[in-house]
C-alpha cells in the first residue's frame, strides 16, 4: 500500500481543488494521513483531503510533532479503514 502524509499549516486557497486532487490519488490507491499545525484550518476540510476521519492528526505546531509521532506512527500502521 501506498501512503502519503499531507502536511496542512492555513486553510486551503483552493479546497475543492484540494479535495479533488486528493480523490484522484485515493482511487489511485494511495492512503493519505493529514497533518495539520493550528485549529485555523477546518476538520471538514482534513477530511475532504484524508482517507477516513482516522487519518487526521491536528498538532498546535510543528514543532510539537515531535511528541506525537508515535501516535502518527500508529496511524500509518492501523490498516486502511479501521
């Protein structure tokens, strides 16, 4: 299986078009996980780009990133869907 991490800081300036590219690759096979730095981006817009709700990981910043990969870890290794 293939999968991509999607790093999100801001809002999207083009979400459908986001949301658009991320279904080609989905139906293309790859799972794709969104990480995103800041509450300013919206959950709905995560889960237009992520494979399932599963799939977002929301840190304040980067930097805290760090401290959760074990998390993002466990994420990429749950299979697809569960």
């Amino acid at each position: 299986m293939k999968i991509a991490v999607v790093l999100q800081d801001q809002r999207s300036r083009r979400p459908r078009e986001a949301a658009s590219v991320a279904d080609d690759l989905k139906q293309a096979g790859v799972r794709l996980i969104v990480v995103a730095s800041r509450s300013s981006v919206p959950i709905s817009e995560l889960r237009a780009v992520a494979s399932s709700t599963y799939d977002v990981l929301s840190v304040p910043t980067y930097s805290r990133l760090l401290g959760r990969v074990d998390q993002l870890a466990s994420i990429m290794c749950v299979p697809f869907g569960k």
